[in-house]
C-alpha cells in the first residue's frame, strides 16, 4: 500500500517536568540542546525551583496551598496543588497534541501532581505519555510504597506509561559511580526517552513517521517498556538493538508485546540494510501480529556510532508486575540479565506486519550546584539521612 507523506501542520509537542525529579529531568534535556521542535513546561509547588529553572516556561502550582514552598514528600498536597491550579495548567497545555510527563515517584509534588496534569492533558485530547522513575532500593521503604501507589494512580491517567526502575540504572554504570553521578544517569535515561519518541516526529530523516502512526502504537496502551543500545564498527546495528531489547532498564522483557515504536539514530553512513537488520530483529521477538512503526534519522555527530531506542506497548501487565517484586526483593545480578539475552534469539529474519510512517519534513546534564547539598530535598530524591549526613 502505498503511503503518502504527510501533509498537515507539524504536531505540537509539550514536555512537561513536575517537582524536583521532573523538573531535574527536563533541565538535562533543554541544556543538552538536542530535543527540537518541543515546548518545555516546569512545574512545581517551590518557587525557588522554577526561580533557578531553565525552563521558558515556569508554572508554579498551589500558590495558595503551600506559599511557594515545596509538598515536604507529601502526594496529597501535590496532588491539591496541582488541583488548586488546574485551569493555569489547562491554559498551558491547550493546543498541544502531545503532551510528555517527567517525574521522580516517591516525593510529594511529582507523585501526587503528575496524574492530575495527566488527566488535564486528556481533556485537552493530547496523546499523553508519562516517563517517571522507580525509586533506589536505598531511598527506604517508605519512598517505594508512595512510588508504587503514585504509579498505580498515574497509570489510568495517560495513554501510556513509561517506568524506569532507578535500581536498573546501576546495571548500566561503573559499580563506583557516586550517588550524585546515578542521578545524573537516570536524568539522562529520562532524556534519552523522550528524545528517541519526539524525534521520530519533529526531526527530518532517512525515514520519517507520521503523528498519526505514533498515536496508534501509544494511544490507550497502558504501560510500556522502554530499552536504549548504542553501539559503532562492525554489526553495530545488531549490538545496537540487542543492548536496546535486552537493556537492564526493561522491567520485563518485550516478548510478545503487540505495538512497537523504535527509532534509530546513525550518521550520514547509515544505510537502509541496517534499519532492514533492526526492524527483522525486532519482529522475530515480539507478537507476530504487532503494529510496529520505525524512524531513521541521521545525525552528522554520531560518525560511526548508532544508537536504537525501543518503545514496546500493551505488554502482558501479570508479567511487569512479577518483574517489579523481583527487584525490590534482591539485587538485579549480572546474570539475571544475561539469561535474558541468552532466551531472546536475535539473528535477523525477514521481516513482517511492519508498518513505516512518513510525514513532511520538519526537524542538556542536569544542572547541579557544585555542592551535593542538593540532595537533601526530600520531595527531590528522599535520600536517607546517613547518606545526607555523609556518615
């Protein structure tokens, strides 16, 4: 069938970063640079947050409610300052047609803010999709059971939701990393995210997709998984998508999930037998009757490097359950995660029910202070008091 570019106006992309994750979040992906033709939006209940923000736009919710200080870690009031301000936000987000949601669970203003923003987000008939972060292990039980709630309410919210288990975060990095480093690298995971999704619609490419193509894979989807591979020389696309669908960061893994949307990024020598090697890889693993749409883009800074990021949907809920007590109940271990690249069988094979989209073309670390005193905000991280103390 032959598929024609599409014609209309460029869809209207909102990023929105709630409380001290959140905003955290979306502080990396504006100074980084590299997310185009998106509108960034902070939100907070702590007007000393949003002051030093870098954000365009700055909402401060629940003026009344907490006089411009922060939700003290508690989902309630972010959850009423976030109702208080409903018709503010309302106005912001009006227009958009898709509308991204970044927040830390476990505090107060992102917890209890995000699904409220959510439901906003829909009434305004934007595909609404939420990337949050599962607490550390080390934040204490207290964080992970507020989390786990606030993801539980967030989930009715959106059209689809994306969780990223900080615990995996220690997967990908050196075991000697320090704390303020492992919240660098969830911010950057965070970025990574929402970048690889908006830049299948905004950024011009060797194959580009249309917003439509994007809505079907991520309307009504429920929770999805999200994996990142990079790789550069010989069979760098296959190591690539490998790393993407076996990365620590799936809480499960995408076997049989029914909608894909993945988009890889090379430099000018990226070549359509590559994208063809991806995509083959991809269909050999998931449901056999999935929808799965694909953009290429080529970016002149990667040289000989490629970089895959998978979104999979309407995943077997039972399984993403079982993989969440799974974490919290023992350290991930290095083997867990190589059995799970040693079930998926990733030689490529024809592919099959791909769907490509195509549309006219259109086309940031957090800041941190040099003092780690930053982390004390418990509506932020939470971190327990003998790491705060430095004993």
């Amino acid at each position: 069938m032959l598929i024609k570019p599409h014609a209309g106006q460029p869809a209207k992309i909102k990023v929105v970063g709630v409380g001290g994750g959140g905003g955290n979040a979306l502080a990396t992906m504006i100074k980084e640079e590299d997310i185009k033709g998106v509108e960034f939006i902070a939100m907070n209940t702590d007007a000393q947050a949003l002051l030093n923000h870098n954000a365009d736009i700055k909402i401060q919710i629940g003026e009344s409610l907490t006089k411009g200080l922060g939700s003290g870690g508690d989902p309630e009031i972010g959850r009423q300052a976030a109702e208080e301000s409903r018709e503010k936000i309302k106005e912001y987000l009006d227009g958009a047609d898709m509308v991204f949601i970044a927040a830390g669970e476990g505090g107060g203003t992102g917890t209890g803010a995000a699904p409220i923003i959510a439901e906003i987000s829909r009434e305004v008939e934007a595909l609404t999709v939420a990337v949050v972060t599962r607490p550390f292990v080390f934040e204490g039980s207290r964080r992970k059971v507020t989390a786990s709630e606030g993801i539980d309410d967030l989930k009715d919210k959106v059209d689809t939701l994306i969780v990223i288990p900080n615990q995996r975060v220690l997967e990908i990095v050196d075991s000697k990393v320090s704390i303020l480093e492992a919240f660098k690298k969830v911010d950057s995971v965070l970025h990574q995210g929402v970048k690889g999704i908006a830049e299948l619609i905004t950024v011009p490419g060797l194959i580009n997709v249309d917003f439509a193509d994007v809505r079907t894979i991520m309307k009504d989807a429920g929770t999805a998984l999200m994996g990142i591979g990079t790789a550069s020389g010989e069979n760098r696309t296959i190591n690539a998508i490998k790393q993407a669908i076996s990365s620590p960061l799936l809480e499960s893994s995408i076997s049989g999930a029914k909608g894909v949307l993945f988009n890889i990024v090379g430099g000018a020598d990226l070549s359509m037998t590559e994208v063809d090697e991806a995509a083959s890889v991809i269909a050999k693993t998931v449901d056999p009757d999935a929808d799965i749409i694909f953009g290429a883009v080529i970016d002149e800074k990667m040289m000989d490097q490629v970089r895959i990021t998978v979104i999979a949907t309407r995943i077997d809920e039972g399984r993403l359950r079982l993989s969440h007590v799974r974490d919290h109940a023992r350290p991930i271990s290095q083997d867990a995660v190589d059995t799970r690249k040693e079930e998926i069988s990733l030689e490529p094979e024809p592919r099959h029910m791909l769907r490509k989209g195509h549309h006219e073309e259109e086309k940031r670390t957090r800041q941190f202070s040099s003092e780690e005193d930053n982390l004390v905000d418990e509506d932020e991280f939470g971190v327990p008091a003998f790491l705060r103390r430095k004993i």
